[in-house]
C-alpha cells in the first residue's frame, strides 16, 4: 500500500470559503490554511479579515479577499474568475455562506423565502457551476457544500432554509454524479447544533436548551472545532472515493 502520511495535506492547493471571514466560514478557512491550502475568502463586509489575514501569514500561507454580494447577478463568474486570476488555479469551493429567517408559516414574507433560496440555493449552485468549469479542464476537484440537519428535517418555523438545505442534499448528488467521470468529488457536510453566534439565542433560552441537549446523544453543542476534520477530509485526497455524500456531523442528534 501507497504511503497515507500526506492523505489530508493542501500543500499547492487553493479554496474559495463563501461566508468564509466570519461565523463557521471563518473556522473552515483557518482549517484549510492550517492544512496548508491557500485561501480566497468571500463575503459582503470585511469583518474577521484582518485576524484570518495575520493567521495565514504566521503559517506561510496566502489569503486573499473579495467582498461581494453573491446573490448579486453574475456574481458567481466574478469570485471564480478574481480568484483563478489572484492565485492561477482553483482546487476546493467550500459553499458555506447561508442565512436563516424565522417566522410563523402564514406570516412567512415572500421576499424572506426569496431571499433564503437565494443565497443558501442559486448561489450555492452558480458557484458549483463556474468552478465546474475549472474543476472539469484540470479533471480534479471538490466541491463541498454546507447542508444542516434541516437537510434531513422539518423546520416549521424556518422551512425555506429546511427547503434549501434539502436542496442542498440533492443538488450534491446530481452533480456528483455529473462531475465524476472528470475527476471532481461534490459532498456535503451537515452540521447538528454548533455553538456560534448564530445559535447563542438558543443557547441562552434554559428551556430550548434543554429540549435540544435531550436530543443530542452527545450531551453537548458542538465546538466549530469538532466540524473542521470533516471539511479537510472531504477536501483532500482522503475523500477521493467519496462522492455525493451528505455526512451529518451532528453528535448523533439525527438518530433521535
Ligand atoms: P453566520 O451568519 O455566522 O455566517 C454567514 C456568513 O455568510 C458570513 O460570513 C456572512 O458574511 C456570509 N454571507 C451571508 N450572506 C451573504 C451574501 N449574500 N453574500 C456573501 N456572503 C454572505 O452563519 P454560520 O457560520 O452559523 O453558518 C454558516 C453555514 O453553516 C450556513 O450555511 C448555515 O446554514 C450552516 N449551518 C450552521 C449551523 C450553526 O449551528 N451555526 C448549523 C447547521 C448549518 P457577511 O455578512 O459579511 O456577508
């Protein structure tokens, strides 16, 4: 057997992070710089881009910014074309920048579901498309996209995002399907309950607390931490027989 030492190595490899300065994207760049991959970071303010900046330079690595809408039309052309320019190649897109609104099911805002599939769906997949175009000339590549456990669930009061997220599961398989015979692998990660600012409100309610920490085999949130091993891995050579998978990191809270 082929030596394993370097199977999750990113040395020479380059990723664009959607919503990457910021909340789990932030972690998911750290992660790939950490595992030696050069990092173009997408998002719409410049929060989070000096630390990722000082980050990268301590390890020897390169990030790169641009701030973009990337609901904006032609939005997706624009991020594959600034980074193939910036760093001469692209490897790994990691689909991570998604948004959630709540609301009752009659009150829900049109313009709210709109919005939603906006960002967590057609972005998601222009991207795929423009980096397919790269992926399918050098005949590698992996696409990974962020699901949820609203992939797998109905969430009554947020089910655009559940309707996206379910999306986000099937538009993995299609394009994995499609993208196979060129040599590019498109999965997803599904994470459970993380603990971040999106979920502090949650957090800090005892009882929602509660209920949720019944539903987790694991009897804790997650760290963003305990999500990053799967990233690398689908990013790397680890996961090269690995595709159209949706693999919940969830401790377990899918099998309540
Ligand atoms: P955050 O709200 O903390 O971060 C979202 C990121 O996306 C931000 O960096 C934001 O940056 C960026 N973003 C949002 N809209 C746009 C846009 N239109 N154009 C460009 N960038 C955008 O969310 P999380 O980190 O918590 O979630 C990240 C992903 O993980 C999402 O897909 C979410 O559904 C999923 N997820 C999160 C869980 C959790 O517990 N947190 C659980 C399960 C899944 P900026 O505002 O500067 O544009």
């Amino acid at each position: 057997m082929e030596s394993l030492s370097n199977l999750f190595d990113l040395t020479g490899q380059v990723a664009i992070v959607t919503g990457g300065a910021s909340g789990l994207g932030n972690y998911y760049s750290q992660a790939l710089l950490d595992a030696g991959a050069d990092v173009f970071v997408v998002s719409r303010s410049e929060r989070g881009w000096p630390e990722l900046t000082e980050f990268a330079e301590n390890r020897n690595r390169k990030v790169k910014f641009m701030s973009i809408d990337i609901t904006e039309s032609g939005a997706a052309e624009k991020i594959v074309k600034n980074c193939v320019t910036t760093f001469g190649q692209l490897d790994i897109l990691v689909n991570n920048a998604g948004i959630q609104i709540r609301n009752n099911v009659l009150d829900y805002k049109d313009e709210d579901w709109r919005k939603v599939i906006d960002i967590n769906l057609n972005a998601l997949y222009f991207l795929s498309h423009e980096a397919a175009k790269i992926m399918t000339k050098q005949k590698s590549g992996k696409i990974i996209n962020i699901g949820s456990m609203q992939s797998f669930r109905a969430g009554k009061f947020i089910f655009p995002y559940a309707a996206s997220k379910h999306a986000v599961v099937g538009l993995t398989k299609a394009y994995a399907d499609a993208l196979a015979p060129y040599g590019v692998q498109v999965n997803a990660l599904a994470p459970g309950y993380i603990d971040t600012e999106m979920t502090k409100a949650l957090q800090n309610d005892p009882e929602r607390n509660t209920e949720i920490l019944n539903h987790i085999p694991a009897g804790h949130w997650a760290k963003p931490s305990e999500l990053m091993g799967t990233v690398i891995y689908l990013a790397s050579d680890a996961s090269n027989y690995v595709n159209g998978a949706t693999i919940p990191v969830d401790g377990g809270y899918l099998l309540r």
